[in-house]
C-alpha cells in the first residue's frame, strides 16, 4: 500500500483537483484506490459525489472502524472530510495527535494506494498526512508567493523525517493552472526547479495547464476521464500519472 499526500498550505493550488484526477487515473490503470480526505472544507468528498452528513475522517481518526466511513463512488473508495475536521486541533488529545492516522491506517488492507488531500494549512491534519505518507506531491501555481510556501513544506518535510518518518519521498512539485502564453509560468519555472533542487526532488516535466473541464467535472461529480476525456485536463494528469509512475519505478 503506498501512501501519496498532495499538499500545499497555499489554497486553491490544485491539490483537490489533483488528488481527484490522481486517484480515478490510478483506477482506470489498473490500481485499488482509498482515498481520504483530510480537509474540513470536504471538497475531495463532494466531488467525489459523497453523500452529506455521514460519517468520515474525522470519525476515523477518532477510532471508527473502516466499514463505517467508506463511500465509494463505482470507481475509487474515499472517506470524506467534513467541517468538523477544522477542530481536529482543539478537539483532539495532544498525546499522539499527529499519528491518529498511522494508527486509523493500520485497520487498512488490501488496497494498492492511499491517496490523501491535505487542507491548505501545516497544521495538525496536514502533519498526520505528512507522517504516513510514502510519497508527497507539492502542488504549485506559478505565482510569486508560491515558492516560500513550496520551501516552508520542506522544512516541515525535514521535520517529519527527523521524528516521524525517515522514508517520506518527495515525489516532485507539480505546476497546475500553468500556461504556456503567460510570462510569469516561464519566470517562474526555474526558480521552483532551484527549490526543488534543494529539497533534492524535481518538478515533474508535465505540468497541467488551464482547463475549464477540470472545475466543471468536479460540479458534476465525475472524474476527469469521464467527464471530458479528451480534455487538455485528462490528458494532463493521465501523463502526470505515467511521470509519477515511472519515477516510483527508478526509485524503487
Ligand atoms: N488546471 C486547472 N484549470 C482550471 N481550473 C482549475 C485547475 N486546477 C484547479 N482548478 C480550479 O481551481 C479551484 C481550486 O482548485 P482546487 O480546489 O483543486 O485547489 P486546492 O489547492 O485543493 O484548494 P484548497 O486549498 O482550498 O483546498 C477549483 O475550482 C478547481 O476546479
Ligand atoms: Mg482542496
């Protein structure tokens, strides 16, 4: 079971649309998918066409079996996120509150990935996220704030590994909403790809451009593939997938 958390404390970078894109593609190749969503604001869950007022992460993390919070939508199982999982920080016990999910994990087999959405915050619900993950996926904008947010995970990154989790791989930094007719997507490229250097990872070479079908798959609750799979949006994220594939592979 690989674990592959999509992060960023910075909102609306694509992390959702990503973990969305990455968890039906990994199905359509072929793969058992679980997919969980560690935001309050649920829109993994939603998307995903998740039913309203029923149990979920947060009742995971709290100790709830398996059973009693999987959905599945015909293509991926997920466990939704919902409101509740804003006070995870307040409401739960500060002994051992980064690895509730490690411990709600443990419960889990029999699937071939985990994929996990991350609120836009390093807080306690990233951090949980970040210590069971195998691979993390940086989301980015090329805008000029989101390089300091990029450097600021990895010194939480390198936190994890000193305390947590030794094994945390960071997949790459992935470009999202980037256009190749705007400037500041070029400008910007070389100095993720020197911050990526320095984590000792790499910007994937597919970046996912602009694509209106992406907002409009997750209104009407279909994957990407599905709802437009001739889409710049499919087509982005399936070669994402192959890159994030094949690297795994060289990488053992
Ligand atoms: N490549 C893209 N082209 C067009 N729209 C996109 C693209 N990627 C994401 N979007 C849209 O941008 C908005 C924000 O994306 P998304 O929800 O994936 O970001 P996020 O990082 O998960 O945000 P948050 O931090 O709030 O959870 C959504 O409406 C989504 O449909
Ligand atoms: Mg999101």
């Amino acid at each position: 079971m690989r674990v592959v958390v999509f992060s960023n404390k910075k909102g609306g970078v694509g992390k959702t649309t990503s973990a969305l894109a990455t968890a039906a593609g990994l199905v359509k190749a072929g793969y058992k998918v679980l997919a969980i969503d560690m935001d309050g604001q649920g829109n993994f869950g939603v998307s995903s066409g998740g039913e309203k007022n029923v149990k979920g992460t947060y009742d995971f993390l709290k100790g709830d079996s398996l059973e009693t919070v999987l959905q599945s939508n015909g293509v991926y199982d997920f466990i939704a996120g919902d409101k509740r999982l804003s006070n995870a920080e307040a409401d739960f016990p500060r002994i051992g509150s980064e690895s509730l999910l490690r411990k709600a994990l443990k419960k889990v087999a029999g699937y071939d990935f985990v994929i996990i959405d991350t609120p836009p915050a390093m807080g306690l619900l990233t951090l949980n996220a970040l210590v069971v993950a195998d691979d993390l996926i940086i989301c980015a904008q090329s805008d000029a704030y989101s390089v300091a947010g990029c450097m600021e995970l990895f010194g939480n990154v390198e936190l994890v590994r000193e305390n947590y989790n030794e094994n945390l791989n960071i997949a790459g930094i992935l470009l999202t909403r980037y256009s190749t007719q705007t400037n500041i997507s070029k400008q910007m490229l070389p100095l993720y790809e020197q911050a990526a250097q320095v984590m000792g990872a790499v910007v994937f070479n597919t970046k996912i451009r602009e694509n209106i079908k992406l907002t409009e798959s997750q209104v009407m609750n279909k994957p990407i593939y599905k709802y437009a799979p001739d889409s710049n949006g499919a087509k982005d994220y399936e070669a994402f997938l192959n890159e994030y594939l094949e690297g795994m592979k060289n990488n053992g």
